[in-house]
C-alpha cells in the first residue's frame, strides 16, 4: 500500500515536478480490511497472553509492533497524525514494557528510538504541545536507541539500519547515509529505493552527475527487466 501510494519514494522527487502529482487511488478496500483484521487479531492474541502473565516481555513487544503499524498507517497512508500520535504512544508504552521485563530486548528499541526521533524532529513552536499530552522526545538520543537495534537486535537489525540511513540524509550526513544504503543493497539488491535513496543523498549535497550516474543505472536495470526493477515507475524515473 506504501509503495503504490508513493510514500516510500516520495522524498527522492522534488516538489517542482507538478505534472508528475498525481493522488494515489485509495488503497484497496479487501487489503485495508485484512490488515485491520490481522492487527486486531494479533492485538487479541498479546493481551490474553499478558493477562495470563503480565511480566512475559514477548506479548508486550507483540504489542508494541502491533500499535507501531497502526500508527504507520495513520500517519504515511491515512495521514492523520493525531491518530498516529495515540497510537505511537501505546507503541511506546508496550515497547518500553518489553523493556523492563527483558532488557536485552533491543528490538524494542527501533520502536523506541523511532518515536523518540519522531518526536524531537518536530517543530520547537509545537513541541511543547506535544509535551502537555506527554509526548517528549530527542533526535540524539533516538539514534542512539536504533544503533543499539541496529548492533544487537535479532528482528529488527536491517529495518534500523534503514532507518539511520533515512534520518543521517535528513540531518544532511550524506556520506553516511549513503554508506548505510549501500551496505544494504548487498544484502537487499532487487531493491531499487535503495539506489534512488543514493541519488537522493547525492542530488541533496549538489553532486548532481554522481545523481545522474545512479539513476541511469537504475534505468539500465529497469530496460532490462533486473529482478525487481520492473516495479520502476519510468515516467518518475526519466523525468529525473
């Protein structure tokens, strides 16, 4: 749903391509539902389970990972960030729980440390709002809690990594963005964000023919039809 509504890749194109705005179909009703049943399942699942042993750390990540979704959805696909705030919220609770009953739990951590960075990535004007409602949070010390997921989470290390990659290219540390990128494509190769997410960094830093350089590379696997290459929307990436 992400990808078809262009909100994994939408940084990667500026704001100028007007004629390239189009507003995504709204996402299927049949996958809406079956997510909504799964999380809602699952939510089930993790609550019986604490109330049968409120100290067992899994069903407290279960619902931490649960909720963290669900504010995913409100916020990247619904956008509604005051839903995605709630639930960000019972995401943070859940994942610090999972915490204090297993402390090496570090896979809770990118649920942590993303909403920490969330929140410390927010405008000074309004977060002190958010603070009244109990919603503080720190860009440093969200890094800090998603490089430990990173080094020692047994879920979670390449969504981490990914995620550092995105917030080192926000913070303008294209170098390392791009290193992180990198390292993942050995891992992910068939992924082409990844490659688009290289140009982004070095289109963002003025190195405009390194830019090019990737995209025409993604453009030869594209022509080709390299595995997972044929999901290229051309129009975007030629236009580019």
């Amino acid at each position: 749903l992400l990808l078809r509504a262009g909100r994994l890749d939408s940084q990667f194109y500026t704001a100028a391509n007007e004629f390239l705005k189009v507003t995504p179909a709204p996402p299927d009703a049949a996958v809406l539902k079956a997510m909504w049943d799964a999380l809602q399942r699952g939510r089930s699942l993790a609550e019986k389970r604490v109330r049968e042993n409120a100290s067992d750390a899994g069903p407290h990540y279960a619902l931490a990972v649960n909720y963290a979704i669900e504010a995913h959805y409100h916020l990247n696909l619904a956008r509604k960030p005051f839903d995605a705030l709630r639930s960000g919220g019972k995401a943070r609770d859940a994942a610090h729980r999972a915490r204090q009953f297993d402390p090496k739990n570090s896979d809770a951590n990118l649920i942590l440390g993303g909403y920490e960075y969330a929140i410390g990535s927010v405008p000074a004007a309004f977060r002190w709002l958010l603070a009244l409602g109990g919603h503080t949070g720190s860009k440093a010390r969200g890094v800090e809690l998603i490089q430990d997921a990173m080094l020692h989470g047994k879920r979670t290390s390449s969504a981490a990594l990914t995620l550092l990659a995105v917030a080192y290219g926000r913070e303008k540390m294209f170098i390392y963005s791009r290193e992180m990128f990198q390292h993942l494509l050995r891992f992910f190769p068939r992924n082409y964000l990844y490659e688009l997410e290289i140009a982004r960094t070095y289109q963002r830093e003025g190195s405009l023919g390194a830019a090019i350089e990737v995209c025409k590379t993604v453009a030869r696997k594209y022509e080709r039809r390299a595995a997972g290459f044929d999901r290229v929307d051309p129009a975007k990436l030629y236009f580019q």
